[in-house]
C-alpha cells in the first residue's frame, strides 16, 4: 500500500514498491528478480514513475521520495521485502553442512 504522501503523485502500490527499490540502490535485473517480475516490467513502472514524479533519472527519484516522505515506514509491509537484508544485498548464506 502506497504512503499517504504517494498519493499526491497518484503512484500505484507497484509503483510505490518499484520506487522504494529504486531508492535503496537496487538494479532494474534485481528489482525484478525480487519481485518476480520481468525487468521490462520494471522499466515501463519507472517509466511511469518518472512522469508522475515530473523526474528525468532513477537518482532525481529516490531524492523525491525522500524529500516527499513517499517510502513506506519501517515495519510496514512494503517495507517487509527489506527485512531480509542479505536477499536484497544479494548474498548468499552458505549451505548447512550434513
């Protein structure tokens, strides 16, 4: 679910989760290996994201969702796909051994 602030802009609840991504560093190949989601489908979000934003690059957004408060609160659900930080850093705990 979208902050209230996202509303202002009229971001969807994707678009709001693709910017928090955005936001926090993430790729457009892992945003969407995340989301499970092809990484066309991220651009075309971004896409529309930049227009509502009135932004032109993926740096311009994170610095309007921060200035605007538009990324979820700590603890929110959209802000659950943080809670595993090695999954969004991309590392990969090693096996257990048998």
């Amino acid at each position: 679910m979208p902050t209230p602030q996202a509303a202002k802009y009229r971001l969807t609840a994707r678009e709001s989760q693709i910017l928090e991504l955005v936001a926090v560093g993430l790729t457009n190949r892992k945003t969407a290996s995340l989301l499970h989601i092809s990484e066309r489908t991220v651009r075309n979000h971004l896409h529309s994201v930049f227009g509502k934003l009135g932004v032109h690059s993926r740096t311009e957004a994170a610095m309007v969702a921060v200035r605007e408060n538009l990324l979820a609160a700590e603890g929110s659900s959209e802000a659950a796909i943080f809670q595993d930080r090695d999954a969004v850093a991309g590392v990969r705990k090693p096996e257990a051994r048998k």
